[in-house]
C-alpha cells in the first residue's frame, strides 16, 4: 500500500483514539476493542468504506475515514 495513505490512517487512527477519550459517554459513537485498531486494520475497514459509499466521495477524507470507524466499531449503548 501506499505509504502516504499508511500515514494518513496512523494519524487519523491516533487522533480518532484521543476523540474517543474527549467525547465518552452515551453521545459517543465509536467504541473500539479494548486493544485497538492496527493501521493495517484500519486501512482495510477504511478503504472497505470507501468502495462501498462511491456517492460520498466528495465528502472530506477525516469524516469518511471517522465514518468507516463508527459503522465497523458501533458502541452498544
């Protein structure tokens, strides 16, 4: 895989992380497995996103890529 997307998916993934911390609680939308998402595992569930919503492409990449997270790890609230 590229090596620019690699970079841009550790980034996103380190600060989805944080957010996830800043925005707890019954509002939160994304809850990852207790020992996290590998940048490889998040490429896959991003760039999975990304084939199946073509008609979103326009949209901002850190949105699409927050997207893909929240559908593949939902919080059970």
């Amino acid at each position: 895989m590229d090596l620019v997307c690699i970079a841009y998916v550790h980034g996103f993934l380190d600060g989805f992380q944080l957010g996830r911390f800043v925005g707890t609680g019954p509002q939160s939308k994304y809850c990852p497995p207790k020992d996290g998402v590998s940048v490889d595992q998040g490429r896959l569930i991003i760039e999975k996103y990304l084939r199946e919503h073509p008609q979103d492409l326009h949209t901002q990449a850190g949105l699409m890529a927050a997207s893909a997270m929240m559908d593949a790890f939902p919080c059970k609230h």
